[in-house]
C-alpha cells in the first residue's frame, strides 16, 4: 500500500519541470553523495519487507537516538516516555555507522538544459555550500536574507522581479546538515525568459560575493530578523523544531539566549568574508527545465 502511494506521487511529480530539474541541480552539484540520492520507481520497487526489517534492526539504535519533547512535563515524566520510546530498540545493540563523506567542492561551472512542454520554466542555481557546524553560520544566515531569502526586501527579488519583471518570485536558501548542503537560488519564469533571469541572478549572486551587502541593508535584514525572533518561537511545534536543532546540531544550550545577540553583532565585513569563502559564482551549477535555448 505504502509502496504505491509512493509510486502515484512520484507519477504526479514527473509532470511537474521542478521535480526534473531539482533532480539534474541534485545530481550535478553532490556529484554520487549520498545527499544527492533521489528516490525511483526502481528503488521502490526493489525494497521487500525483509530489507525494511534487516534495517530496522541495524540501523536504528537507542544509543544514536536524541528524543526532544516540548509540553506541560516535568523530567521524571519526560524520562519515563523517552524510556518507553526506546525500549523498542533498545537490544539493537549499538554499533559504529560507516562514516559519510564530505561533499567535494564543484571543480567547474556545469548547466544543463532540459526540454520540457510547460508554461513556466523552472530555473536553479548553486553549488554546495555550508555545513551546519559552520562557524559563519548565523553570519551566512544574515547575509541569505540580504540576498535572496528577506521576500521582497531582498536583492535578488529587487533586480529581478521589481527591476526587471522576469519571474513573479526569486529566492536563494543554504540548505546545511553534518556536512555541506546546497546553496540555490530558484525561480520560474516564462520560458523565453528563462536565460536572462539566470544571468541576472548569477550577477546578482556574483557582486553580492565580491562586495558584500550596504550598511542600510544589513541594519534592515537586522531589525527583521531579530525584531521577528519571537515568531520562531510561537508555538510548540516551532519551539520543538528549536529543541531539536539544539540536540541534533550539537548547539550550546543557550543557542535560543544568544540568537539575537549575535545577529545584531554582524558585520558587512563579516558576510563579505564568509559568502567568498562559502561561494564560487564562477563554478557553479544552472539548470533550466523548460527554457528555450538560445
């Protein structure tokens, strides 16, 4: 049942041109990393019930958990519900994972153009970017909402959409874990129009790196973000997903305390340094599904 759930969304997907160039933007930036791994009809269809339970049973250990619970609990009650929850698990036993590795930087820019019968033409860009452990991480953080990730204030949606009219929204996103997720900037756009949105995005992109953001832009990016901090708290479900990025992450316990301090002590000097250590414009990847090439 499970299985061909699975398989009519992947059906319904393959009608969509972001599903085929999410998949050609994810093969060429992780290059064979596992963060790369797409699922197939093919991988589906070979799984079997004794594959699920063989990994079931190898792979998910009490030992690696991290439960993280957001209520009206006390600690002896959380105890006694983490204790149910992995006594499930518990004889699994506890074994050393193989280690993963690194996402190798890009060696040269790549673009790939896919046909594609739509009205709209879904065009990415990016390479991988940072880790989550990342010293720069919060300084990054800032510095993606001057460039692509602030809506309407930020550079990306000024030169492109407001300036230019080329796509009715433009975002850039880092997408960071243990080791070096992508950073993407995406947009749709009407096909014709698909070569000139990437070329002023990559420009964009490029000045960004090379010149850092305005004093008046990073003091706005500041007074969003901090003066919206209450907002990623206001619910258990966001105040779980906070507790959880602590435990997962390995993040001080005061990570919430400091948050607001430390975006306010961000630099122009600082997001320069770290966005030309983190970015490559000249080596990174373009995909265009659904565009006309010229």
């Amino acid at each position: 049942r499970e299985r061909e759930r699975s398989l009519a969304a992947l059906r319904e997907a393959d009608t969509r041109p972001g599903t085929h160039a999410g998949r050609a933007f994810a093969a060429a930036v992780y290059q064979g990393h596992p963060y790369g791994a797409q699922t197939t009809a093919q991988t589906l269809l070979a799984i079997g019930v004794n594959d699920m339970t063989a990994f079931y049973r190898q792979q998910v250990m009490a030992c690696g958990a991290r439960i993280s619970l957001v209520g009206a609990v006390d600690r002896a009650t959380a105890d006694r519900i983490a204790s149910r929850l992995l006594a499930a698990i518990a004889p699994h036993g506890c074994r050393s994972q193989p280690p993963v590795p690194e996402v190798a930087p890009l060696a040269a820019a790549k673009d790939e153009r896919i046909p594609f019968a739509a009205a709209q033409a879904q065009v990415l860009l990016g390479q991988p970017g940072m880790r989550r452990d990342d010293p720069a991480f919060l300084t990054l953080l800032v510095g993606n909402h001057i460039l692509g990730a602030g809506g309407f204030t930020s550079r990306l949606m000024d030169e492109v959409r407001e300036k230019r009219g080329l796509t009715y929204g433009v975002y850039s996103n880092f997408s960071p874990g243990r080791h070096a997720g992508a950073f993407t900037v995406s947009l749709t756009t009407r096909p014709d129009q698909a070569e000139a949105a990437l070329a002023l995005s990559r420009e964009v992109v490029a000045r960004f790196v090379a010149e850092g953001p305005t004093e008046a832009e990073l003091q706005a990016a500041k007074d969003a973000l901090i003066k919206g901090f209450a907002l990623r708290l206001d619910s258990n479900r966001k105040l779980l997903d906070n507790v959880v990025n602590i435990a997962w992450n390995d993040l001080p316990l005061d990570y919430l305390d400091t948050w607001t301090a430390k975006v306010a002590a961000v630099s122009v000097d600082d997001i320069r340094r770290a966005f030309q250590r983190v970015l490559a414009p000249q080596r990174m990847v373009s995909v265009i599904v659904g565009g006309k090439t010229p």
